[in-house]
C-alpha cells in the first residue's frame, strides 16, 4: 500500500520513482522496519503498533535524481526507540554542521559517531552517502564512522547526501537473500536519517529539508505530548 502510494504520487508530479527496477529492485520506496537497517522491499507484512519504520522516497525529474528519508513511529514509541530514532536525526545534524568548502569529507563520520556514542548506540559502516545528480550514486563517498578514509574535499557546488544509518545494538549487518535487504546482525532496532545536500559559498543548502524544518517524527512527539531525549542533543 505504502509503495502503490509513493509511486502515484511520483508518477502524479511528473517524476519517476528511482528506485524501481534500479539493479533490479522491484518497488518505487524502500519501507525499513524495526531491525531492517536499509534497501527493504515493500511486502505485504502489516505495520503493527510500536513499529518504527523507515520511508526511503527517490525521485528523478527533469535529468537529475533527489533522494531523502526519514522515520515514523507507527503509535507511540518505546524508550529505547525513541531513543534511537531521535539519536539518528541527531547524527545526521552533527554531520551536515561540518560541511562547508574546504572540509574534508572523511570528517562527517567523526561527527557522527561522537553523537551517536552518547546515546549508547553503534554506527552501520557498510553503507554510506553519497554523490546525487545526474546519476543516482555516484562521487563522493561519504562513510558515516569515525576514522573512516573517505577520500574528498568539499568544493562549492558538489551536490550529495548524507544518511546515516544507527543501531541500538551492534554496528554489523546481515543481508538477505533477495540481495537488498540489509538487517541488523543482533535482531535490534535500526533507524536512519537522510538530507540531499549542496555545498555553497557560506556553508550547506538542504535540498530535502522540510518546509517548516520540522521532521515527523517530531511533529507525532509533540501531538502525543512526549518531550524530546536531551542527552547529547545538537541543535539543527
């Protein structure tokens, strides 16, 4: 259902969804749930209260891709995944505070594993940003750990994302035999974050940001009256 209505409403805007048939991936959305770290294929499984799902929405219009995702809680979470998901959010914050010409890209890692070790949680190293344009990954590669060796330089106009993807328990992964599915290796909860992102003169433009800069998962946090974890928080 989730997939039928990403690629509607892609389809509607004049857009097609990147996604599909990409290496031979079947859907137009990747849906990530509970320990599902990244590249899950929409299936006919149920969401179920206390789930906490990943939407991962790519799109290709007028010659160039954009790509961004975000997390939901489908009813009100947990602890220990409010925790994470709002960790997750954090890290991706901490990392887009280190872009601007001249940094190097090896450092958003840094940024991003400081954050995510105060919340007591582990950083996935097999996947990582990446360069969006007219290709849907290309140059630069941008590894989400600390002391990673992300080759680069960022120079004014080099256009890429950002996503990284935070476990509750080990950083390993399992794929699956589809050959997309990525789980967590201990069964916990995953979460991830992602902005496309343009480097200029002063700094960083958000190219996916929300119109009021508000993600979801906050906008559900604050109807339901739940204040947000303040351990290790980064302003955005």
């Amino acid at each position: 259902e989730i997939d039928r209505i990403v690629h509607e409403a892609t389809i509607a805007r004049g857009c097609y969804p990147s996604p599909l048939n990409y290496y031979n991936f079947p859907k137009s959305v990747c849906t990530s749930v509970n320990e599902i770290i990244c590249h899950g294929i929409p299936d006919s499984r149920e969401l179920q209260e206390g789930d906490i799902v990943n939407l991962d929405v790519s799109c290709f219009k007028d010659g160039v891709h954009g790509d961004v995702n975000e997390m939901v809680f489908i009813g009100k979470p947990d602890a220990d995944s409010l925790r994470l998901v709002h960790c997750t959010y954090e890290c991706l914050y901490a990392a887009i505070k280190t872009v601007a010409p001249g940094n190097l890209y090896k450092h958003c890692g840094d940024a991003i594993e400081a954050r995510a070790s105060k919340s007591h949680c582990s950083v996935v190293r097999t996947y990582s940003g990446h360069g969006v344009g007219d290709k849907f990954h290309t140059a630069p590669t941008i590894s989400h750990y600390a002391n990673n060796k992300s080759p680069g330089i960022m120079q004014v106009g080099h256009v890429f994302t950002i996503e990284p993807m935070i476990n509750l328990g080990t950083w390993q992964d399992v794929t699956w035999p589809d050959r997309w599915t990525s789980s967590t290796k201990d069964g916990k909860r995953s979460a991830q974050f992602e902005h496309s992102m343009v480097v200029t003169p002063n700094g960083v433009e958000l190219l996916t940001d929300w119109a009021d800069s508000v993600p979801y998962y906050q906008r559900q946090l604050a109807e339901w009256g739940i204040p947000l974890p303040t351990d290790g928080e980064v302003s955005s």
